[in-house]
C-alpha cells in the first residue's frame, strides 16, 4: 500500500482530499503543528495517522520520509482569513517558503522512498489582466510584481530543486476554490441569505474559479499519472466575471435578490490592501492540464453552483 504524506492537511483543501484518499484505501500521513487540533477535523480512520513538525523551527521527524512515496504540500496561512498588515503579510509569505524548504532539505539530505512532490501555488503569480488579453494566462507567464506575485515565485522555488534528484514535481496554481464550506463562497452566501447579492466594484472583473472536488481530483490525477510533471493552472475552463457568478449563485439557492454594488473605494476601506485582489480582473486558462486527460466534472459555474444546493 502507498502512502501519501500531507502538508497542510486541516485546511478546507487538505480535509477533502485527506478523506478522499482514505476513502480509496490510502495511507495517509497528515502533517500538522499540533495533533490534538487535527484530530477534532476527521473521523478516526485506520488508515489515517498524524505526525508533528514545525516549519519555523525547521523541526520535523526525518524518518517520515522512508516511508511515503507521495508529498502534498498545502501548508500556508490563509491569503483572506486576515487583513494584510506587515506582519501578516510576513506570515503568508514566510509559512509558505519554509514548509517547502524544509521538506525539500529532507528530501536532498536523508535517504527517502518519494517518488513524487505536488506543491500548492496560487494564480497570484499572474497581475490583472492587460487590455489585450484574451485567451488567459498560461504557465509560462512570468509572476506579477506585487506582493501575491513574489510571494508565489518564492513559494514555488522553495522545492524547486526536487526534480534534480529524480523526484516528480507538481505545482497546481489554484483558483477560487468554491465550497459552501469557507473561503469566498460561503461569504458571497451571507448577504444573500437576506436577498441582498452583493456586486464587488464595478462586477465586470473575471473570477478564475474551481469546484473544490475538482481541485481534489486534480490532486488525486497528479498523484497517479506519471506523465504529469511540472506547473499547471488548476482552474475551471470557463472563468466568469464577478457579476455572472453572484447572478448564477442567486440562481442556484433559488432566491429572489436585490442587487447591492459595493464600491471599490468602500472595498479598499474595509479590506486595504486585500481589496487589489477582489476588485483585480485573472483571467486564467485551463488548456493545459485539459490536454494532459483530465476531465473536470464541473466546467461551468451553473454547473458547479447547482451541485451545491
């Protein structure tokens, strides 16, 4: 039996794909700072186990890695969970940067059974769109000046090295992930439980978006397809402006809306330096991980949106 070793395992992400992988008979290893809070996110499984590191202090069990064969690298604190002040930003940036350099220390420096690495990025590495964009950004784009842009390079180069030692590397460059469960969805969904859909700054910006079951097929696809190695943009392949997918999520829950336009001025009140991000416009293609065989079970966001309720 193979086991796969998760980075990150308690976020919204890592819980679903954790308890995809045990439902497909895998070993799973969750990594997490503390054992006591990962285990009030699942079920007692027996193929499921827990094991402590802590990136900061570049502390962890090297042991781990003689028995695995598959890493998932999805730790980071949350990009919207806060407001970014200087010492949040810190903590974005810097919790990326070290999971990954430590991970790959391991793996350069101790013998090891990995045959493969698949790291989280995000379509921050991609600015807004420019004028004349129209088919979206590939992976070949360079990453963006500010600060989701460098963060990302950085994030993505801490395991870079991997592939010289004949590890299989992975990046996904993930979207909006959709869930009723958190994240952007289930904050849309508050205004609109009282009628009210609120429009971000003038709605016309496009949303880069993926189901979250689809994210964790892609993850899964990763896993067991050797042919697929390198940067992929893990988004669905019909993006849709801001408006479209509150006018679609009204649809979904079957309720009748007022539409609310939040002004951009009042969005950069409020969230500061985050607003850049809700109010900017990535349009992100989808092309390439569809040409390598994966099939996204939700293409489109009515698609998506109605699996929900």
């Amino acid at each position: 039996m193979e086991t796969v070793l998760i980075a990150g395992g308690t976020g919204l992400v890592g819980q679903a794909l954790t308890n995809q992988l045990l439902s497909q008979g895998v070993h799973v290893i969750l990594l997490t700072r503390s054992i006591s809070s990962a285990k009030k996110k699942f079920s007692e499984h027996p193929l499921l186990e827990y094991a402590v590191w802590d990136p900061a202090k570049k502390s962890i069990d090297q042991t781990l890695f003689s028995r695995v064969q598959h890493i998932v690298n999805l730790a980071g604190a949350g990009v919207a969970d806060k407001r970014w002040s200087d010492a949040r930003k810190k903590e974005i940036s810097e919790s990326r940067i070290q999971a990954g350099e430590l991970i790959a220390a391991q793996l350069l420096n101790h013998s090891h059974t990995v045959k493969t690495y698949i790291g989280a990025s995000a379509i921050g590495w991609y600015g807004p769109d420019p004028s004349n964009h129209r088919a979206g950004f590939i992976e070949t784009d360079p990453a963006y000046t500010d600060f989701l842009g460098t963060t990302c390079e950085k994030w993505e180069a801490s395991a870079a090295s991997l592939h010289h030692i004949g590890i299989r590397c992975v990046t996904f460059r993930i979207g909006i992930v959709l869930t009723p469960k958190g994240g952007a969805l289930r904050e849309f969904l508050k205004p609109l439980n009282f009628g009210i859909a609120t429009i971000l700054g003038t709605g016309k910006q496009v949303v880069s978006w993926i189901h979250l079951q689809d994210l964790v097929s892609l993850f899964t696809f990763a896993i067991y397809h050797p042919p697929v190695k390198g940067i992929y943009n893990a988004v669905a392949p019909q993006p849709v402006s801001n408006h479209e997918l509150i006018r679609t999520l009204a649809w979904a829950r079957g309720r009748f809306f007022f539409p609310l336009r939040v002004p951009a001025f009042v969005l950069k009140v409020v969230m500061g330096e985050m607003s850049i991000e809700v109010l900017k416009s990535t349009t992100v293609s989808a092309e390439k991980i569809s040409q390598e065989g994966f099939q996204f079970r939700y293409p489109s966001i009515r698609e998506a949106l109605s699996s929900f309720f």
